[in-house]
C-alpha cells in the first residue's frame, strides 16, 4: 500500500516486483568500508589567440551595458511606441548632471518616489552621457558612471516596486543621455 493508501494494481505490482528483484542490499559495513570519491574537475583546454601590438581586441557579448537592459514589454504597446517616439511628454524631470553618485541616488531616490505619490505616470531622468576622460593611462577608466548606475538602481526596490517600463529617451528629450521611467499606478 502507498503512503496515500492507494493499492498498486496487478500490473504494477509486477513491474515492482523485477525492479526489487535486481536490486542489490547494501550492508551497512559495506557502505561505511567504501571511500567517498569526489568527482574530479575536468580539464578544459583553453587556447588564447594570438595578438600583435597595435591590433584591436575581439569584442564579445559579455561587454558591460551602457545602455538601459531590454526589458520585457510590461506596459500598453500603443502607449510605450507613443513614449518610444518622444510624443509623449514626461510629467516631471530630474536632471543629474554633476552630482556624485550618492547624491544622485538620494535624489533619484527622493523624485521618484514623490513623482509616484503625485499620481505621475511618465518622468525623465537625466544622467548625462558621461564626460570625456583627459586620462591618458595605459588602462582606460570607464565614464558615465551615472548612465550605468541609474539602471541598476531602477531594478533594485524600493524603485522596481513603483517603476513599470525604462526606455532610453527619444533625441528631443535628451537622447542617449536620458531615461523615461513609465510608473505604475
């Protein structure tokens, strides 16, 4: 009988029966007397590619975004294509030009989340496309730290509880250089 108190029919009883029948006991002694062996990692040979001085590297898909991750359509698609196009005009604006990183979080923070207790739907975040870097070193430091961080932010709560839909901005709007953040009623 099984733990639900059906009864095995007769032809289960019978494919039970071979299963049982070519199963082997294990003894306790025999299972302590045998050593555990750990499975060994595989060897993967790697073969780097050869490059010169002066060439360019091979780019691959796993680069770090810049620009905002896809996200799946969560909102009306008449209405996102209207945002899309830049005729849709954004209820309220922040602009994050020149602020550190932890004064623009507080800030994005603070907007967003009074934008949503206003009832807005459609705001623009400005993060700017990054300045160019004088530096000169050898490994080039990444700029617009603002334009990579916004992003994230949006996807971590409290935000991702409010934000519905992220789009980069139309070129009137600020372009490249802008969010429009659709929030959710």
């Amino acid at each position: 009988m099984t733990k639900k108190g059906r009864r095995l029919s007769a032809e289960e009883e019978k494919l039970w029966k071979k299963v049982a029948d070519t199963a082997t006991p294990i003894s306790s002694r025999a299972a302590i007397e045998r050593p555990i062996q750990k499975p060994q990692p595989q060897k993967v040979a790697t073969s780097i590619p050869k490059f010169r001085i002066g060439e360019r590297a091979v780019t691959t898909a796993t680069e770090t975004r810049i620009q905002p991750p896809d996200h799946p359509l969560r909102m009306d698609r008449k209405t996102f294509a209207r945002m899309k196009r830049g005729k849709s005009a954004p209820e309220a604006r922040i602009d994050l030009h020149g602020m550190t990183v932890d004064l623009a979080h507080s800030a994005l923070l603070a907007f967003l989340l009074r934008s949503h207790a206003e009832g807005k739907r459609l705001v623009l975040v400005i993060t700017g496309k990054g300045g160019r870097s004088q530096n000169h070193d050898p490994i080039p430091q990444p700029t617009g730290i603002l334009k990579r961080q916004v992003p994230t932010w949006l996807e971590q709560p409290p935000l991702r509880q409010i934000v519905l839909q992220t789009t980069t901005a139309h070129q009137r709007h600020g372009g490249s250089g802008a969010l429009y953040v659709y929030l959710r009623r």
